[in-house]
C-alpha cells in the first residue's frame, strides 16, 4: 500500500491506544513504518530488537489500530505481513494542565539517542508575542512542517522535526513546582 493511500489523520481516543503511543519503542516502530510498509524482520533490523520483541509491539499497536497489515506474501511457505501506519498523522489528546506531554519526551529521547556527531539543529528561543503573533507563529511553523512532509522521500535517511510554541509556567508556578 503506497502511503498517498492512507487517511490523513488517526485520532488517538481510547486508553488502549495512549497506552500503545506511550511506549518509546513502538514509538520507534511507527518512525519505521512512517513512510513504507515493513515486515515485523524488517522492523526488528530497523529498530534493534529481537524479532519476538518487534512482533510483540506490532501486535500491539495493530489491536490499537494504529498500524494494519497492508499486504501479505507466501516466503518458502510461510506467510509474511507487511504492516503500515493507519494514516499519516496520529494525533494525541491534549495531556491537560500538568500532564506528560508524550511526543515532547519521545522526541528528547530520540534527540538523546541520536548520534552525538550527526548533524543537528537544536535552538530554543525565547519570545515575547502578542496573541496574533503566537497564533501566526504556530500556523507557519505547521505549514512548514508540512510542506517539508510532502517533500519526504523513503529512500533517504530519516530526520526528525520537533517544535514546541507554547505559553511557559508563570515564575512564580515554576518556582514553586521546584521546591
């Protein structure tokens, strides 16, 4: 199944489906099959775990609906599953106030594992806007993201873009959450 196929959105609803985009390592498993269908061999090689570690957490997140078989074939008898995500853009519940925040720690783990001599950009400004000017902001930072999307190719190495725009803890809050 190519990936112009797929839904554009999957709205992550249930607990089942929270609990499956929780884990790190099915993370990383749906990073895999982001842009192609891979078997659970594929999959295994890609993310560095056993094959029984990599079926576990496909088996997983296919019961939750994010990741389905997409097309099969028989190998010297043995039948192979190729899985997929289920759309292109999992989208997660807001983790209201005082939450974890799931991607932002999937990202810094990722951002932590990476290479330490690979090519990075990593910046974090801090700004003063009005609120048309933080709305603006976010608008444009999605559109890039998403034209950058359209523009991705499975056959080139993989690059992760993380932003966060957002409205920090009063200092007093902060200050306290610290004690």
């Amino acid at each position: 199944m190519p990936t112009d196929d797929l839904p554009e959105t999957f709205h992550v609803t249930t607990e089942e489906q929270l609990r499956a985009v929780s884990s790190l390592t099915r993370h990383r498993i749906m990073a895999v099959l982001r842009f192609e269908p891979a078997t659970i061999t594929q999959i295994a090689e890609r993310v560095g775990l056993a094959k029984g570690s990599s079926s576990y957490h496909v088996r997983l997140l296919e019961r939750a609906g994010l990741v389905r078989v997409v097309r099969t074939r028989k190998v010297r008898g043995v039948t192979e599953r190729y899985y997929a995500m289920a759309a292109r853009t999992i989208v997660l519940p807001d983790p209201g106030a005082g939450g974890p925040d799931v991607l932002m720690r999937h990202a810094v783990a990722d951002l932590e594992a990476a290479p330490a001599d690979g090519e990075r950009h990593v910046r974090m400004a801090h700004l003063r806007l009005t609120g048309e000017q933080f709305a603006e902001l976010g608008a444009r930072l999605q559109a890039l993201a998403d034209e950058y999307r359209q523009l991705s190719d499975p056959s080139l190495p993989d690059a992760s873009l993380v932003f966060a725009l957002f409205h920090p803890a009063a200092r007093e809050q902060a200050e306290r959450d610290t004690e």
